[in-house]
C-alpha cells in the first residue's frame, strides 16, 4: 500500500496574527496621510488670512487714487439757501503762500472760473487770528459758504477756498490747521517763488508805496494798466547787502518749514515761475481741484518786468554779495 504524507496545516491563528498587523499598518498610514492634509489645508488658511491682513499692491493703489480725489461736501449755509443748487457738491481748498509771491494774480485768474470762489486774504485782519478759536471760527463760515464778498459765487460754487499768508497765524497754530484741514478735507495749495531776490525787490516797492502812493495819491499793491506798472516800477530800492543773504535764507526755510507741517494734507506746490512759462500748469490745479477745465484768464499787469537790474539801486552790490553763493543763480532773468 503506498502511504501518503499530508503536509502540516497552518495555524489559523497565526495566519490572523498576520492579517491583523496588515490592519494595524493601513490603518496608521492612512491616519499619516488624513494628519498631513489637514496640517496643510489649516497652514493654507492661516496664509490666506495673513495675506488678507496685510496690505496688497492693490489697495495701496486704491488708497492712493483715494488721496487724489477731493473730498465732496454739501454745505448748508445759515445766512442763505442753495436752492436748485443744494445737491451740488462744493470742494475745499486754501492757498498757502507768502506776501508778493504772485497769490493775488493767482486768486484772480481762479475767480475767473464759474466755478470757484477764492474770498481773498481774510486771515490779514488780526481780529481773525488773535487765537485758535477766531481761526476755526473764520474757517467754518468761509467753508459753510456764508463768508460773502465780491468773489463769492455762493450758491452754485464747486470750489470754496482763500488765501492764507504764512505768517498770518498759519504756522503758529499748524497743528490744530492740519488737523482742521484733514478733518475736512481741505486741498491745500502751495504757491512760492523760486527767485527770492524777484520777491524781495517786489516787497520793497510795494511797502515804500504804502507812503509814497505813486498812483495819484493812492496805494496799489496790484494795477491793470502798463502806465501803471511802470510808475511803480519807476521806484528803485536799496537792498541791504550786509543781511541779504540771512534774508533769502530765512524766508527759504520758511517755505520749507511749512511744507514739512502741512505735509500730511492732501497738497500741491506750485511755483509763481512756472505759472508764467507753462500753460498747463493752470489745467494741472484745476485738475487738483476736482473740477471741469476753463481757461483761466486775469486783468493785472505785471509790475516789474524785465531784468532785475532795471529794478535795484545799488545792483553792483547786489552781485558782489551773491556771487559764489547759492543764490547767485537769483542774479539771472527767469523770464
């Protein structure tokens, strides 16, 4: 007979031992695999959130086209009504600058836009500016449209603003003006002039007319006639050379000085000069202002034209102290 030899069974509890280990393996490599996505879908959001918080290219633009448009405002003035024009938005705006720099031929050529009403020089009264509460005072009632003289266009006017010179309060009380300015959301524009030796002949002439009163007994700080121009112009001061050169620096850093309080308004600079030479700088402020462009034309005639040695009695001394400074480019004609 032929014996056959069956071969040992295994054992089914080892065979479960080892169906059990492939379980426990699967089972902690897929809990590996579900950790990991989730560590990077929460890594993925705390990403999105930071970059959500921080500031993006596009809202830096966005707050930047913010910074160049004029604040809208609807006045409602208490000593007159708007009527048909009360839905009409008004813009703010206030010219800083110094006496003799070109503000009033400015002023003149803005009040002949439909639009705009700059009241002039209102801070030169010291009643205005005694302390901060006049100040505030004065700024709401040109800014609710109730300041009235022959500039305001009251109640159809876009743009609402005046002059304000540099000492006339302005820098005394900056902080609480910026404040104003920002709260209100005034535009301020700068308006100074490069040759500083042009300014200082112009604020010599027109003080000795304050006495004189060259035009048949009275004072003009501005004409409308080329007759007019020249007998001011007739007049030829001396420029005290010993303090000329502390002189133009002071009234420099005065410039500078305002430019770095007010820095934090919404503001333009704009030179007297360049007004003269370039056509566009007009569009440019109108553009500023927020408003439809016009062309800007005014009456006044230029007083001192021409080379400045026309102009100065002693320019011999003039040079010898300018030259091989800073200032000497102040001896050449600008226009």
């Amino acid at each position: 007979d032929t014996v056959i030899v069956k071969s040992p069974r295994k054992s089914p509890v080892f065979l479960r031992t080892i169906v059990l280990l492939f379980g426990i393996v699967c089972g902690i490599y897929i809990c590996t695999v579900c950790l990991r996505q989730i560590n990077t879908v929460s890594k993925i959001k705390t990403q999105n959130l930071q970059v959500i918080e921080s500031p993006s290219p596009d809202s830096n633009i966005l707050a930047q086209l913010e910074a160049r448009i004029p604040t809208l405002h609807y006045p409602k003035p208490q000593t007159f009504s708007r009527g048909e024009c009360i839905q009409n938005p008004v813009r703010f705006f206030a010219i800083l600058s110094m006496q003799r720099s070109g503000s009033g031929w400015f002023e003149t050529l803005l009040n002949s836009h439909i639009n705009i009403s700059s009241n002039g020089e209102i801070f030169c009264a010291m009643d205005r500016r005694k302390n901060i509460s006049t100040i505030m005072q004065t700024l709401d009632r040109v800014y609710k449209l109730d300041w009235f003289n022959s500039a305001s266009k009251n109640e159809c006017s876009a743009a609402v603003g005046f002059k304000w010179m540099l000492n006339q309060g302005l820098i005394e009380y900056h902080k609480e003006i910026v404040e104003y300015f920002n709260y209100r959301g005034v535009s301020v524009v700068f308006l100074f002039r490069r040759n500083l030796l042009r300014r200082m002949v112009s604020l010599l002439a027109n003080s000795h007319d304050r006495y004189a009163k060259l035009l048949n007994g009275t004072h003009k700080s501005h004409v409308h006639s080329q007759e007019e121009a020249a007998a001011l112009s007739s007049y030829k001061p001396i420029i005290n050379s010993t303090s000329l050169i502390s002189d133009l620096r002071e009234v420099e850093m005065d410039a500078v000085k305002a430019l770095e309080y007010f820095n934090s308004t919404r503001h333009m600079v704009v030179y007297y000069e360049d007004l003269i030479t370039n056509n566009t700088k007009l569009n440019d402020v109108q553009e500023f202002l927020g408003l439809l462009r016009k062309e800007l034309t005014s009456r006044q005639v230029k007083i001192h034209k021409g080379p400045l040695s026309d102009f100065v009695k002693n320019w011999d001394d003039v040079i010898k102290t300018l030259n091989g400074t800073q200032y000497e480019r102040f001896l050449q004609a600008d226009y």
